[in-house]
C-alpha cells in the first residue's frame, strides 16, 4: 500500500468519525446558540433583535445543514442532477418552493 493511498483510507475514517462526532454535537451547539441569543439580546437591551435573530438562523441552519427534502447537503464531489457543471436550459434549473 502506497503512502497516498493509506493517507486516503486514514482520512475517509476521519470523515467518518468527525461526522458521528457533528451529529451528536448538534442538538447541544442549538442549545449553546439559544442561550447567548438570548444573552445577546438581553445585554443589548433589545435593540439588535431581529439582527440577532437573522444571525441565529443563519447559524442553525448550518448546524443541521439539511436540505428542504431532509437530506445532508452534498460536497462539491457529489453533483446532483440539477449541477452537471454546464449551463443549464432555461426553466431547467431547480425550483425553488
């Protein structure tokens, strides 16, 4: 076994720890980004609220970094159907709900 081939088995293993690890970590980072926006916008009186709340939104959604149909999002290795790496025929492209 080559070093650049047991590198790649060494990393794919360490995708797939770090993604158990993300998975379990979730649900207490959501409840970690709860609680300092709720410090946040007692500290500030109230006065940043909505940007706060933009904020926190942003950041869930990367913490559960699901799509609308529920599945994980894919890397840029995997290209669904609607991203082949060429233009796209007008009214071909995804739709948005």
């Amino acid at each position: 076994m080559s070093f650049l081939d047991r590198a790649k088995e060494l990393a794919n293993q360490a995708k797939g720890k770090a993604e158990e690890l993300a998975e379990k970590a979730g649900p207490s980072a959501a409840k970690g980004l709860d609680a300092a926006k709720s410090s946040l916008d007692k500290a500030t009186g109230g006065k940043y609220h909505d940007k706060i709340e933009t904020v926190s939104h942003k950041v869930e959604g990367m913490i559960k970094r699901d799509h609308h149909d529920g599945q994980p999002p894919k890397g840029p290795e995997d290209k669904g159907p609607e991203d082949k790496g060429g233009p796209t025929e007008p009214g071909t492209g995804p739709k948005t709900p």
